[in-house]
C-alpha cells in the first residue's frame, strides 16, 4: 500500500533539522549551510553557549570587485594571546590581569557559495581550555564584533555608492561624447558652407574679371 505521507515526514524532520541547527543543538560539520552570514553567527554563538565557550567574530575575506564579504572566521574568545604592555609595567605597579587569551584554535570558516548560502568549509572543535563560563561573564561573545559589523555596513554602503557614481560617470560620458559628435557634425557642416560660400564668390569674381576684358 502507497504510503502518503512520506513526503510529509521527511519534511517535518527538515523543518526540525533546520531549528536544531539554529538553536545550537547540532554540533558543527564541514558542509553545513546557512542563509547568511548573520544566521552563520548567531549557530555558533548559539552552539557555544550550550559548550561552554563565548565567540569572536574574526577576520574575513571581500571580493576584489564589489567589496563584499564572501568568507567570514568566527572564533572561541580565547583565541590568540594577549600582547602585553611593557611599558606601562615599567610605570606603575598593576594588580595582574585575568588571561583572557590562551592560544585555543577553536572555530568555525563559512564562505559564500554562488547560490548564495554560506558553507561551512573549515572547522576546529577542540579547545585547549577547560570549558564553561564563569557566572557574571557575558554570554554572546558577538557583542565584541558590533564594531566590525558597523564597519562592514559602512564599506559595502560606501561600494555602494561608489558604483553608482561610476555608473552615473558613464552615463554623463557617453552623453558628453555624443555632444562633441553633434558638435563635430555641425563644424563639419558649416565648414562645407563656407567652402561653397568661397568658391561661388571666386566664380563671380572670374566672371567680372571675363567681362570687363571683353570690354
């Protein structure tokens, strides 16, 4: 017997697929797919809390034509090490700050594919610390990347706008060009005037000249 309602259940366990992906509950894997860069984030911040591990957003990669970000790091917190300041510890005496960074190498890579989903396409799940965060402690990590997300905004608003006044450029030089035809067009036209204009004048004067030679 025909079974009707396969197709129902394989949608309902895609629906449910795509909201544990989102809510964190999935763990991460090369080839997992997000709408955007935005939805990308928000997994790994989700999927970080349920860890024990606060995000950074990290460093990314723009197309050379239009600007844009095509691929995007999002990293533990404690990734890298803290540069330390020598010269303020040559001043004053100061009360040690807690390590922050220790080296972990925990993270995710997502790139924009042509269809315009975001992939994962590299991944680091282990971390070199212990995991959980401290009560008090900031639970979305993302908030330390508003700045670069306002700094993203502003390049692709000012891509933007450069490749309209690009294209407002061309326009005003193709309008120019035909101008400076229509210009050339009427010299050209005014020229052959003059041309004829001298030569008529040149034939009357040669007959005044034949006419009072007859005389």
């Amino acid at each position: 017997m025909l079974d009707l309602y396969d197709d129902e259940d394989d949608d309902e366990n895609d629906r449910e697929l795509i909201v544990n992906e989102l809510d964190g509950t999935v763990d991460p894997y090369v080839g997992m797919e997000f709408e955007s860069e935005e939805a990308a984030m928000v997994y790994y911040d989700a999927y970080a809390k349920r860890v024990g591990f606060i995000i950074r957003v990290g460093n990314c990669h723009r197309s050379g034509r239009d600007g844009a970000v095509i691929s995007r790091r999002f990293l533990c917190n404690k990734e890298g090490f803290r540069v330390s300041n020598k010269k303020m510890k040559r001043l004053e005496v100061r009360k040690p700050r807690e390590i922050t960074r220790e080296g972990c190498r925990a993270m995710i890579m997502v790139r924009k594919d042509k269809s315009g989903k975001w992939i994962v396409t590299k991944l680091e799940t282990e971390h070199c610390h212990p995991l959980g965060i401290p009560t008090g402690k900031g639970r979305r990590g993302s908030v330390q990347a508003r700045p670069q997300d306002e700094k993203d905004k502003k390049i692709r608003e000012l891509s933007s706008e450069l490749h309209r006044a690009n294209q407002q450029l061309a326009e005003c030089r193709e309008q120019l060009e035909m101008v400076l035809k229509d210009i050339e067009r009427h010299t050209n036209h005014l020229t052959k005037s003059v041309q004829d204009i001298v030569e008529n004048v040149k034939e009357v004067e040669a007959e005044d000249e034949e006419q009072l030679y007859d005389c």
